[in-house]
C-alpha cells in the first residue's frame, strides 16, 4: 500500500512542478524524481512531465516571436492557458489512475 501513495505523491509531484516556478525548478524537480526513483511508472511520469515541460519553453519562444506578426499575444495567451490546465489534468489522472502513466496530447517527446 505505501508503494501506491508513493507512486501517486512522486507522480503529481513530477507533473504540478510548473505550479512552484516557471524557471529551471520546474524541469530540475522531475529530473530528480526521475533520478531517485526505480519505479517505471514515476519514471514514465517524470518524463512525460519534462517532455510537456521542454515543449512549453519552445512553444513560448517561437510564439513570442511570432508577436511581430500579430498573433504572437493570443498564442501565448493560449499556451498560458494550455499550461495551467494540462497539469491538472495530469495530476488528477495520476491520482486516480496510480498504476498507469499519463500521456499528454500533443506534445514532442525528446526525453
């Protein structure tokens, strides 16, 4: 049973990283997990939570420069959006779905 609520603690902490920073904590939190942990399942998730992670910075970079074309602002807004609710989605799927991995739509994978 303790294995469970680790698994579920490690996996939401993984995917709700970009809630305490925007900066380099909210990737260096799941690259930890990924490191501590000998669980494939976290492993899963702390990848799939870098992966959204690293997609979100390019994301933001090439819409910020889209911003002299016009609609750089609403894309960011978007992704602003897109960030904060993609999340949580993943945490409550985590939580309610210990023993499976989630997978966010969408995104590019490199780790």
């Amino acid at each position: 049973m303790e294995d469970i609520q680790q698994r579920k603690l490690l996996s939401a902490l993984s995917h709700g990283a970009i809630f305490f920073s925007s900066t380099i904590i909210s990737i260096g939190i799941p690259i930890a997990i990924l490191l501590i942990s000998n669980d494939p399942i976290i492993k899963n998730n702390a990848k799939e939570s870098l992966n959204f992670h690293i997609n979100l910075y390019i994301y933001a970079i090439l819409f910020a420069l889209l911003i002299v074309v016009g609609i750089g602002i609403l894309l960011l807004i978007v992704l602003g959006v897109v960030s904060f609710i993609m999340p949580i989605i993943a945490i409550i799927n985590v939580l309610n779905q210990p023993n499976a991995s989630y997978r966010y739509p969408f995104i590019f994978r490199f780790v």
